[in-house]
C-alpha cells in the first residue's frame, strides 16, 4: 500500500497585541471642542452715555471714595504705597502704624535707618528690597526735591522702588490730579467689563482716562479699585448684587 503524505497546514502568522487591539478596537469619537471665547476687543464698545451711567451709579453709592492705605501727609502715602507692592492694604497698614508714629518725613526715615526700617516692616513681602528703597528715596527727595514729594509723574518715577502705578496714586490722592491708577484691581474690571480692554496696565489706563468724563475722574480709581476688590472679585465675581451688571460685557456674567 502507497504511503500517504500529508502537507502540513500553514500555521497563521502571529499578530502582535497592540496590532490586534488596534484591529477591535472601537474608533473613539472625536472630542468637542469648546466654543471659542468671545474676545472682548470684537463686544460692542461702551458709549459714552453708558460709561456715564456707571460712574453716576458709582458716584450714588460712594460720593466719596477713600483710598484704603493709611497715611498721614504726602511722604508717608509715598511710602506706604511702594511697600504695597505684592502686599495686601491691610497688611501694609498693620506695620506702617508704627512706623509713620517715628518717620513720617524723609529725615526722620534717615535717621531711623535701613536696618531699623526692616524691623518695622519685616511682615511684609520683600522687605528688605522694600526698606533698601524706602531709605533711598529718603535721600534723593532730600537731596533734590528739597524734602518735599515731587508734583510731576517723572520726578514720582524718578525715586527708588515708585513706577507710574505709584506715580498716578500718590498725583490724584496727595495733590488731587485727574490720574488713573491701574492695579490689578483696576485692570480686572477694565477687561472683563470691556469697558477698557488692554493687554497692559498703560493700555488700560489710557483707555479708562479717554472715555471717563472729568467730572468722576477725581474718584474713578478708588470706584474702580473697590469694585474689584469687593464686588467684581477674581475668582467669584458676585454679579447678583453688582450696580453695573446690566452694563457690563462680561460674558460669563451670571445675570
């Protein structure tokens, strides 16, 4: 009897794991973007009636707005303001208390000296930095503004550790100019209400003090800042009791 050969079945060829789970695998659907945010440069700018309508809604609630820093004359307003920078109000009346009770002139702050500054002031962030300047400035107001805080925003500018935000708070609530001062409380209301949209701090200020009439121009900052601080807060805005939120532009407003 003739021998029978069989020919071996070809085996299949081993798939890899990643490959056969890519061949079940069910196609994912394809994620929903996220409607793009409106930009506030392209919302419908403020008319002047309406800028006009805020300020007098301010002006009604607050006739008259106090800037929170404690101070005695215009020195130590300079003072106290350059060592608010990245510090709370608060933080920075609780150490100047004592301090303006023994330096309230740039002599006084000499005499006191850098060391014996930073004591005083040592619960405020960057306070060495801070005491370094505040002794500088002393003596370049005494060696070339006779001791007195200067008048212009340049010779404000001119002194250690003051920039323009300084500059424009120590003009309007020292010597009453019609000067905005943009922090970032200042700068949060701008933009989000679209009423001074800005990328910078300048562009904000620009953009408030063109549209602002001079009758509120005085207290506008101060409306502003306390806006911010208290009603149109960084993180929760409290639209339901805010006097502008049928004004404002704000799109994720919650009114």
């Amino acid at each position: 009897m003739a021998k029978i050969t069989r020919k071996p079945i070809p085996r299949k060829a081993a798939v890899p794991k990643k490959m056969a789970k890519a061949a079940v695998a069910k196609p994912r659907p394809a994620k929903k973007s996220a409607p793009a945010k409106k930009s506030l440069k392209a919302i419908k700018p403020w008319t002047p009636a309406e800028v006009h309508e805020v300020f007098s809604r301010f002006r009604k609630a607050n006739p008259q707005p106090k800037g929170e820093l404690e101070h005695v004359n215009p020195f130590t307003l300079l003072v106290a303001v350059v060592l608010s920078a990245q510090a709370t109000d608060a933080g920075v009346n609780k150490a100047t208390r004592a301090l303006f009770e023994v330096a309230d002139t740039p002599q006084k702050m000499l005499d006191l000296g850098e060391e014996r500054l930073r004591e005083y002031i040592k619960t405020i962030g960057l306070y060495r930095t801070k005491a370094k300047n505040v002794i500088a400035l002393s003596a370049k107001m005494l060696s070339d503004f006779g001791g007195e805080v200067p008048r212009t925003r340049d010779g404000i500018e001119s002194l250690p550790g003051a920039g323009r935000k300084t500059a424009n708070v120590v003009l309007n609530m020292a010597f009453g100019e019609h000067t905005m001062a943009v922090d970032t409380h200042v700068f949060r209301v701008g933009n989000r209400t679209g009423m001074a949209p800005g990328k910078t701090p300048l562009e904000v200020e620009l953009g408030l003090e063109k549209m602002i009439p001079a009758e509120f121009m005085l207290h506008a900052h101060h409306w502003l800042i306390l806006h911010g601080r208290y009603t149109c807060l960084a993180r929760k805005p409290r639209c339901e009791v805010c006097l502008i939120n049928d004004l404002c532009r704000w799109p994720e407003k919650t009114v």
